[in-house]
C-alpha cells in the first residue's frame, strides 16, 4: 500500500513532525516495462549523437556497447 504510506508521511509533514520520506522501494524486481529490452528491429536501437567521431566505430552500434561508449566518450 504504498499510496497509504505515502499519504501518512506526507500528513505528518503537514502537522509540522519531521519525517524521512523513504516511500521509493530498493527492489529492483518491482520495475515493470521496457527497461533494458533489446529491440526487435535495429531502427528502433539506441541513437547516438556526439560530435566526436572518433567514438563511432561504425555505422551502427549495438544496444549492449551504449554503455562502453559513454565510458569512453567521459574517460578516454
């Protein structure tokens, strides 16, 4: 019920007592949707726009080498 537990905290607040608004659950299994889905079509992949070329190795990059390029682009 976390609308309940929401509701409390957010009323005690409004009554003046100090209190930690922890209502965002840590468990990951909770996300629901399309995080981190591969795509079926590759149109439909990530896209990259930097304006150093030298961090695109090709005409296309795969979903999972998003990350690396982002190390690269900040670390190299």
């Amino acid at each position: 019920m976390p609308k309940a537990a929401i509701g409390k905290r957010l009323l005690l607040r409004k009554l003046g007592f100090r209190t930690l608004m922890d209502v965002i659950p840590l468990d990951a299994s909770l996300v629901r949707g399309s995080h981190g889905r591969l795509t079926d079509r590759d149109e439909d992949g990530p896209l990259v726009i930097t304006d150093q070329p030298r961090l695109l190795r090709g005409d296309r990059i795969a979903a999972v080498d998003v990350k690396q390029l982002l190390l690269d682009a900040v670390f190299a």
